[in-house]
C-alpha cells in the first residue's frame, strides 16, 4: 500500500508535478474507471490530499464511485490545459480503499468549509476512498525532447527521453 505521504518519498519529482498541475487546474483531475460492461469511464474529479492520503471523494451516488466499488482501479490524470504540455502533466494509478472513518470525514468537511467554502459539514460519506498508488507518470517537454518520468512500487523513479 502507497499513501500519498509514501508516493511523495517514493517519487518525489513525480509527485511535485502532479501537485503543480493539481493546484494550477483548481484541483480539477480526469479520473479513468471501469464501467460494469468492462469499458473505461472518463470522469471529471478534484481529489484532494489530507491527512497524508490522497482522496478520491466527490458527489454522491455517482457512477464514478459504483464503478471504484465494483472495481477499485482507477487512473488519475492531471487536466491537460495546454497541447504544448509546456507545463508538463502527470498520471497515478493504482487502487483505492474506502476510509469509514467518520472523525477523518469531520476533519475532512472542516478543512473543505475552511478551504472553499463548501459546507458538507455533518454529510456522511458513502464512498470516501484513499488512493493506494502502484505507478505514475509524468511528461515535461524540455526543448528539443520530451522527458517521460516513470515510477512504480518498490523501484525508483526512471527517466525515458524521446527526442
């Protein structure tokens, strides 16, 4: 199990531009999921990291989280913005795990209030999955070439240049 505090360790350059591209796009990140009929579903999400794990938490009753419940794979990609990539991008897969924690999900209705204004206060949360992370990418164009950071569990982060 990788939580986002041992992501960030694991793969520290992945991780800052993720959170770089995360921040620029107002949180707002593509999630990839397996529908029941066995194609992928593309949804838009803004997870957020709190308490050392990256959370994939949103409206409830949406089909996004029927499909994490069936199948708890997912990718997540940082919103591209710019076909240039001039600021690179990033993707984390992996799995996800349900936190039934209600303090975690007070903690976590106070910070959102705090952060944005959005009042979930006192909301019980169905679906609050923490991100288990077995692999990330990211790509940032430099020049002449295009450098692909690539990272999986127990291994360290590699870099691929494509000219």
């Amino acid at each position: 199990m990788t939580t986002w505090t041992d992501f960030v360790t694991a793969a520290p350059h992945i991780a800052e531009i993720f959170t770089r591209r995360h921040s620029a796009t107002g949180k707002l990140c593509l999630l990839a999921t397996t529908r029941s009929d066995g194609y992928p579903r593309i949804s838009p999400l803004e997870p957020r990291i709190f308490a050392g794990e990256l959370l994939l938490v949103g409206m409830p009753g949406t089909t996004k989280f029927a499909d994490l419940r069936r199948d708890p794979r997912f990718c997540l990609h940082t919103a591209t913005v710019d076909s240039h990539v001039a600021d690179g991008d990033a993707k984390l897969f992996g799995t996800v795990r349900h936190l039934p924690d209600p303090a975690l999900h007070r903690a976590f209705a106070e910070e959102v209030f705090a952060e944005i204004g959005l009042d979930l206060r006192g909301e019980t949360f169905d679906d609050f999955f923490a991100a288990d992370i077995t692999g990330a990418s990211c790509v940032e164009v430099a020049g002449d070439h295009l450098d692909i950071t690539i990272w999986r569990t127990g291994e360290p982060e590699r870099v691929v240049r494509k000219h």
